[in-house]
C-alpha cells in the first residue's frame, strides 16, 4: 500500500500541515484528514474505513504536533493553568465518547460531519478580527468543564483534536484574547487528541481490512511520516506566531477550508 512515492508524499504533507497548525495554533487536521482520505481511498480501503483511518491517524499526528506547539507557546504564557487544566481534563472524557460514537457511524457521515466542521473553521477564520490586547477573563470551573465536554466530544466525532474549537469559543463566544488562546488551545488539543487517538485504537481493533502498520483505526506508519516533518516546522510555526501577523495567512487559509469542506460533503453525500 505504501509506496515510495505516498511515503513522500506524507512527509511533505506533514511538514506543511505542521507549520501552519503551529503558526495558527489550528486547523492543521483540517488538512490533513482530506490529505489522509485522498491516500486511503487510492489504496482502496471504501469510504468508511479511508474515513475512519484517517481521522485515527490525524489524531495521532496533531497530538505530537500541538505538544510540539505547547512547549513553546508556555514560554510567553506562564499562567494559563487555572483555564487551561479544566478544559484540557473535561475533553479527555469528551473525546473518549466522541471517539467511541464516531466509530460506530458509517464513513460517508463521518465526512459530511467534519465538512460542516471545516465550514465553521473556515468562517471563523475569515470573520475573524484581532483585538487590542486586554486583561484575559476569569473562568470559574463550572464554565470550563462543560465546554471542555463539549469541546472533546464535537472534536473527536469530527476526527479534529480540539484546538480549532477552543478557539472558536473562547475567542468569539467569550472573548478571551488571542494572544492567550494559541497556548491554550495547543494543549487542549494535546490532551484531547490522545484520548481521541486512543478511543479510534481501542475501537477499531479487529475490524475488517485493516491496511498494514495499523493499530486500530491508527496507521503508525503514515503517522510516523507526518509527525517526522510535521513536528520540527510546528515548533518552527509556533515561535512565528509571535513575531508574524498573520491576517492574510489566515484568509487564504480559510477560503481553502471553504473548498475543502465543500468537497468533503459533497464526498459523503454523492
């Protein structure tokens, strides 16, 4: 299944995946889950497994990536626990469940799914204005731990590891500052993707032609590529986040989430 071409072809994906999610502190999922069906779907896995292999392995990979991203971002930000703790502890039950669910649903779904995922990724990027810098709000723990549910829930069933969404919501719906939200949501991301990477394992043990190197619904061997590229440019990404503005980056970004989305529903649904 793996050629020396798709092996490449992973790496240079992982690399580019890797630097724009550390830069913008999201989103890299939602590239590399149409990146990943495209290489599944070529083997010849069907609609519900590609699907399902690919939001497996995309967790793996943006776990290593958003880690890498963390250290990093920690440096500017020393005191995020108090928000970042709760959130990141209630989507590791959230993802679990998300994970487990997605599993049990049909792969043309599943695509459906993550396009209206991507849809609100892209809108968010595109309507998105950066303000002045102010104090951060405070979170009492009965705020935090349910949207980090629902945060873990919606992101695993998706196959996206949980950045993209605590950005949204901290950013648009409760106004934390960015400057804050990157180092947040990279961690969040680290923990929800584990626990989500690990429910896809768990249930997609023993399932029905499964493509070499996989454990579950994890292909270790195309993970490995992309975390080999995907993780140095990460951090690379990261450190530019505080030193680039990135509005037009961001724009591009997201007019392309527009035509990914699009494409992915209309995959699901044809």
């Amino acid at each position: 299944m793996f050629s020396l071409g798709t092996i490449i072809l992973l790496l240079v994906i992982g690399g580019v995946i890797g630097l724009l999610s550390g830069l913008l502190g999201m989103g890299g999922g939602s590239l590399m889950i149409p990146a990943l069906v495209l290489v599944f779907d070529s083997a010849g896995l069907g609609a519900d497994l590609s699907t399902k292999m690919a939001f497996g392995t995309n967790l793996l990979v943006g776990m290593t990536t958003a880690l890498a991203g963390f250290m990093v971002h920690r440096r500017y930000e020393q005191r995020l626990w108090s928000i970042v703790l709760p959130l990141a502890g209630a989507s590791v039950l959230g993802a679990l469940a998300g994970s487990t669910v997605a599993s049990h649903l049909p792969g043309p779904l599943l695509r459906i799914l993550f396009g209206a995922a991507v849809a609100l990724v892209a809108v968010n990027l595109l309507l998105r204005r950066e303000a002045a810098r102010e104090r951060a709000p405070r979170f009492s723990p009965a705020v935090l731990i349910p949207l980090g549910l629902l945060i873990g829930f919606t992101a695993s069933l998706v196959g996206l590891g949980g950045a993209v969404f605590t950005t949204i919501i901290l950013v648009a719906l409760l106004r934390y500052p960015m400057q804050h939200v990157v180092a947040i949501s990279t961690f969040v991301q680290t923990a929800g993707a584990f626990a989500a990477c690990l429910g896809y394992m768990v249930n997609g043990l023993g399932a029905a032609g499964l493509p070499p190197f996989s454990l579950g619904y994890v292909n270790l061997l195309a993970a490995g590529a992309m975390i080999l590229t995907g993780l140095p440019l990460a951090r690379i990404g990261a450190r530019l986040t505080h030193r680039t503005p990135s509005d037009t980056l961001r724009r591009i970004f997201g007019a392309l989430l527009l035509a990914i989305a699009a494409a992915m529903v209309w995959s699901g649904a044809r």
